[in-house]
C-alpha cells in the first residue's frame, strides 16, 4: 500500500491533500515518514486538540503563527490561506476533507461517532458559508478511510443514537449485531447540507480490516494514527 493516498475528485481541482498509511508511521509519534513522502514540513501542520465534539476553528493571518504552534481545541478547520496544511489524526474516525476551489477554501474535520451525532460536519458547512461566502453546491467532500460497518459492531448506546438520527442508512443489522456505518452518515449530513452527491466521494479501505492502516478497534491503546491532510 502507498504510503499516502489521493482522491482524484481533489487531485483533478488541483488541491494538495491525502490520507496516510502505515507505511508513513505513527505520525502521534513522528512526522518524519509524512513529511518525506508528502514533500512538506511539519512547520506548517495545523494539528488539533481533537476532543469528539463539533467546535470549528478559522485559520487567518493574525492568529496563524498561534494556531501553528499551540494546537487548538476543535475537531474542524477552515481556511483561505495559503501555507498552511489543516489536518487531523484519525485511527477508525471518518477524515472529512472539504475544498471550495473557485473561492480557494480548504477545510478538514474529525468525525468519530460522536463528532457525528454532534454535528461535526454540519458546523463545518455553515462555518465555510459565514465566513467565506462558500455555496454548498460548489464544496467538494472526500472522506478518508476509517472503520467501515464489516467491523463496526456497536451497542445501544451508539446504534440506536445513529438510527433514530440517520435511519436504516447508517444502521444495519447482521445476525443479533448492530452495525453503524459512519461513512454513510456523514454523506447525509453533507446532502443535507446542500453538497451534491457527485461532489461527494470516498475512499472506502477499512482501517479495521487492513493492516495497512493503524486501528483502535483492532489494536487498542497500542494503535498508532494517520494522518488526513489539504492545503492550498
């Protein structure tokens, strides 16, 4: 497996961007594997305090220097600067990349099953339309490989917050186990939010299933992260 996966609905805009492998290393241990494959450095890495919730964080020029040196407490990020790579850290989670190429808007977001219930990409959207003047219509939306519904096996307190939320879209049952599909949830949340569906694209590579990526769900507390990236 390569060691930094593209999509080409953002390859074809022109956006830089990708999804990391294991072949990249634990980038919660060292960036050095992502910043000799990708060709950029570390120095420009937005990295997040990712906390499960929906806060939304801009990147501008008066509070870039900070934002780049003292990773803030949100779970998404948008900006129209050029220079900085927005970033997130994902080990099962749903790596949201999110591009507006004619306004020249980039965003990233984290959305485990919580980020999700909470609206995570929903914020995202609205932040990206108040702040940047972005036309749903025009985003484009990539999400990066995470746990898929094979090996998603959850209890009540996720599967029925996901059914009574996203319906038999995101739920599924296979025997007695309940199935969350965390993809299929967040493409909805972007439907709904007026992203066409054939902006909408996926890399669909189980984290749990493959070796080639670092999973929670498969290995616990000893599981490394990847890393899903976009600049401009």
């Amino acid at each position: 497996m390569e060691a930094i996966l593209t999509a080409p609905l953002l390859r074809r805009a022109g956006i830089r961007h990708g999804f990391t492998t294991r072949a990249c290393g634990d980038v919660g241990e060292s960036l050095a594997g992502w910043e000799g494959s990708s060709g950029l450095a570390a120095g420009r890495l937005l990295r997040l305090q990712q906390v499960h919730g929906s806060d939304v964080v801009v990147i501008d020029a008066d509070n870039r220097e900070r934002l780049l040196s003292v990773p803030p407490p949100a779970d998404a990020a948008a900006t129209a600067l050029a220079g900085p790579v927005l970033s997130v850290r994902t080990a099962d989670c749903v790596p949201v990349l999110l591009a507006d190429p004619g306004r020249r808007v980039v965003a990233v977001a984290h959305a485990g099953w919580r980020g999700t219930l909470s609206g995570v990409l929903a914020r995202l959207v609205a932040v990206l339309q108040e702040k940047f003047s972005c036309n749903p219509e025009e985003l484009l939306a990539v999400m990066g490989p995470s746990i898929r519904p094979c090996c998603y096996q959850v209890g009540d307190d996720v599967f029925l917050p996901f059914r009574e939320r996203f319906g038999s879209e995101a739920v599924m049952l296979a025997g007695s186990s309940q199935r969350v599909d965390l993809q299929a949830a967040n493409r909805l949340v972007l439907t709904e939010c007026g992203v066409p569906v054939e902006n909408i694209a996926a890399v669909d590579l189980c984290t749990c299933c493959s070796s080639g990526f670092f999973s929670y769900r498969r290995q616990g507390r000893l599981a490394g992260r990847q890393l899903a990236f976009i600049a401009l």
